[in-house]
C-alpha cells in the first residue's frame, strides 16, 4: 500500500542513490540550506541495476535495510522516504508535478551507467523547466581534482597518494562535515505516494550470506569501534591489517561503498587523531589507513579517464596474454576447492560473509590470474557478484593490478606463493580451520600444506587427501613456471 506525505512551497527533491544516510550529506544539506527543510527524499528502484548481472544479493539485502533504517529516521524528523520504481528520468518528472517542487539535488557517481543515467535525468528536468544540482560527496578528490602538473589523468598511484593527502591537509573544506543529523527538522509534506521499502527477497533476491549489519548508525558505529579498539584498531593498521586471523582492518568498505559513512568521516576521524597523537608508529598506522582509502579515489578516476578498463586491460601488452579456458579450474577456485587451504579459506570466507579479507583477496586473484592463467575478468566479475563491498572501479583496479595489467600494476613475477603466504600471515592456521573445518584437526606445521603429511600424521588427524579435503589442484613451482612463459609469450607477441 501507499502512503503519503504535505507538500508546500519551495520544495526540492533530495535523489538518494549511494547515500542513505543523513549525517554528512552533501546534496541533502544544501537542499535543506535552499528550501528551508521542504525537501522531498526520494529513492527510485532501477531495474537496469537490480537486473544488471554484476548486482549482488548480498548489497541489495544490505541498501535495502539500509533504506529502512533512513525511512524510520525520516519519520522521526517529519517525513517519509519516498520510494518509486522504474526508470529514474520518468519517475523524477512524475515527482516534480506530483510535489511541486522546484528541482532535484543529488550527490554525483561516476560509474559508466550512472554517468548515463544522471545526464538523461538533467536533461529532462530542464527540459521540464526545473533545476538540477550535483555534487561532490562520494569522493574526497574528484577524478580531476588531483591532475599531474601536465594537466593530465595520474596514473601511478604512490605520487598520487602523496599529493591526495597534501590536498586533504591543505583544504580542510573536502573534509568538512556536510550536515549534522541532529539539526535536520522536516517541513511536513503531502500529497506523493510511494512504495513500502522493499526486502531483497521481495525484489527476487535470494540471500545466502551473513552480510554485515546494515544502515548509518552500524557504519558510524564501526568506524568508532575502529578507532577506539585497543591492540589492533586504527593505532595499529599497519601492523595488523595482514593478519589474517585478527580483526585488524576496519570493515567499512560496505559503507563507503553503499554511503551509509561519507568516506569523508572516516578521513576526518583519522586526521585529527593523527593531529592529536605524538606517537610516530601511531601515525604511521593513520597514514597507512589513509592511503589505503586514497585507492577509491584513485582507481575511480582512472575508470573515469579510461573507461574501457571496465572492458579490457590497461596495458596493450594483456590483449595477447595466453589465458586459459578452464570451467572446471575456475569453479574449483569459486567454491574453494583448489588444495590449497588459504586460497580455499577466503574464497569460502567471501561466499558466506560477502567479505573476504585484503590478504586474502590478493593470494587468491594472483592464484586464478598467475596459478590457473584465467582471465582476471572472471574473477572481477565473480567478486563483484558476492561482495557486499564490490565497486566497480575498485574492484577492476585491484584485479587488474594483481594481474599485471593495470595502470600501475605489480611486477608480473610476483607470484604469491599461497603456502609461504599462508605460513606467514596465519602462522597458526587460525583462518584456515575457521573456514576450512574438515582441515581443523591438521597439525599447525602442516596445515599449510597438508599434502605434505606423512601417512601416520594424516591417519592420526582424521583427513584423508582426496577424499576429506582435496589435493591441489596445480604444483606451485610448474605454475610458477607456466605463468613466467605466459608473460614472455604474450610479451613477444605484443612486441613482434
């Protein structure tokens, strides 16, 4: 059923898109500065996203509650979330006669579609004889905020972390706080109906992952939880965010990811415990933090000044690289059976939390990409279909880089090696028994490589190879060696 809402004078659609949040908001504080609190919250179901073949349950689920947790904000405040379905250009111009309103703000995107869609929006409002403002809020640096001196798109990333954090510390307005929850009071409209913010499962999603708690109250919450936790937190990053059985990363990529934290707050909090700590490790810890979230800003301007990396590799080189066609490889590596237990615990982490973790993440695309020869495209594609956190320009720039096909890529001869990975980064095999139970049993000195026990170990441990736990799927040293004359093959292609 519908409900509805007052509608007065000078009223402004605020369009929510990756911002359900009302706390550090930059399209909804201006909105309120412009109409005095008449403004309209509304949010349009797309079905070019919802059926889009990279669209995960496990991010549906997690903007859905989202969304419901703002409704209950709003209602709180005098308002209502509005909420319509179909093709965002159509039902905004249905909600500017319905409401009378003067114009719709809304925070900008720069993903391929949503650079599509949001000009056909402006262009139909203004056709409509209605105002249209964007603005930045997703990002601390827009995509040409931080060009090189030759006034063109960076490319490498070290230089670009450098000048990003200069930036951030020179202009305290990128970091500034938008709005303030707190102060938002309503005018009371009427007169639009919406829908009920609907389930994933209502909208044909079948969920199978835990995802993490949902909404702007949980991010605010984590991110302080980050902050203040002791040992492993914010003042210790960089020691901890590699240990693969400690909870020493933050978490937050879901919420920047979906908006229910402005990138913004966090880079806030961090710089000013940074200011107010004399300890030089601590602030070596916020640095390192802080530069892993300049690789949001990074990689989407580079999907911006070079969008056919969302279609094919960086560097020329890769169009001539020899992959493999290999199903039955590849979906051994998606279900997490390759034998190897650290490839096979984070792909088993990333298909029941919708979140794998960094290390992780890097040992098992380097072992579809360098171990397997599959093309890097159909890890990118499966990862963004189960992470809660997967964006497209991240998720492409981490791929690609791990490939050594990017912008800015690793050497092609770096190979993690899964076992030496495993034994340095989970010394103890925390992680592995914790997603791959049937190796529990397993000695710590094996569990690394359990093919390597000897039969009265592995008698004495329960698990039998091949039958409890399977064999690997390649040797380390011959697909080391496969890889190395992969990339010498496509390197004398390319420049034959």
């Amino acid at each position: 059923m519908g409900w509805q809402v007052a509608v007065e004078a000078m009223t402004l659609i605020w369009w929510l898109r990756r911002d359900p949040r009302l706390d550090d908001n930059t399209a909804l504080q201006a909105a309120f500065d412009q109409s005095g609190g008449a403004v309209l919250p509304v949010f349009i179901l797309d079905d070019a996203i919802l059926r889009a073949p990279n669209t995960a349950p496990a991010r549906v689920h997690f903007l859905m509650e989202s969304l419901r947790e703002l409704d209950e904000q709003l209602r709180q405040r005098g308002s209502r979330l509005v909420v319509r379905r179909g093709t965002p250009a159509t039902e905004l111009v249905k909600l500017l006669d319905e409401s009378g309103a003067e114009g719709i703000y809304f925070n900008r995107d720069y993903e391929p579609y949503a650079l599509e869609r949001d000009a056909a929006v402006r262009m139909a409002v203004e056709a409509h004889g209605r105002r249209v403002a964007s603005f930045a809020d997703h990002l601390l640096a827009e995509p040409d905020l931080l060009l090189t001196s030759e006034d063109k798109p960076p490319t490498v990333y070290t230089p670009y972390r450098r000048r990003w954090l200069a930036r951030l510390e020179a202009d305290p307005s990128l970091t500034a706080k938008r709005s303030d929850a707190a102060r938002l009071h309503f005018v009371p409209l009427a007169g639009v109906e919406g829908l009920a913010v609907p389930t994933a499962a209502e909208l044909g999603f079948v969920v199978t992952q835990t995802v993490m708690p949902p909404g702007a109250l949980a991010g605010n919450e984590l991110l302080k939880t980050f902050v203040r936790r002791a040992g492993n937190g914010l003042r210790a990053y960089h020691h901890e965010r590699n240990l693969l059985a400690v909870d020493g990363t933050s978490r937050l990529s879901i919420h920047f990811r979906l908006g229910t934290l402005a990138a913004r707050s966090a880079v806030r909090v961090a710089l000013a415990l940074r200011e107010h700590t004399d300890d030089p490790d601590e602030r070596k810890a916020i640095e390192t933090w802080l530069g892993e979230l300049a690789w949001r800003d990074f990689y989407t301007g580079i999907m911006v000044h070079f969008p056919s990396v969302l279609e094919r590799p960086f560097r020329d080189l890769f169009l001539h690289f020899p992959y493999r066609e290999a199903p039955a490889d590849l979906q051994a590596w998606q279900e997490g059976r390759t034998g190897y237990p650290l490839v096979d615990a984070g792909m088993r982490q990333l298909r029941t939390e919708a979140f794998m973790h960094n290390r992780a993440r890097l040992v098992t695309a380097s072992f579809l990409c360098k171990h397997l020869l599959i093309d890097y495209r159909a890890g990118e594609q499966f990862f963004m279909q189960q992470l809660g956190c997967g964006e497209l320009a991240v998720n492409n720039g981490n791929w690609q880089w791990v490939a050594g096909s990017s912008n800015d890529p690793q050497p092609y001869f770096h190979i993690f090696n899964p076992v030496t990975q495993s034994a340095t980064y989970d010394p103890d095999g925390e992680y592995i028994r914790r997603y791959v139970p049937e190796l529990a049993t397993v000695p710590t000195e094996y569990i690394h490589a359990p093919w390597t026990m000897l039969q009265p170990v592995a008698a004495s441990s329960g698990v039998q190879l091949g039958r409890d736990y399977p064999t690997p799927i390649i040797d380390h040293k011959a697909a080391r060696a496969r890889a190395l004359a992969a990339f010498e093959s496509a390197r004398t292609t390319s420049f034959s």
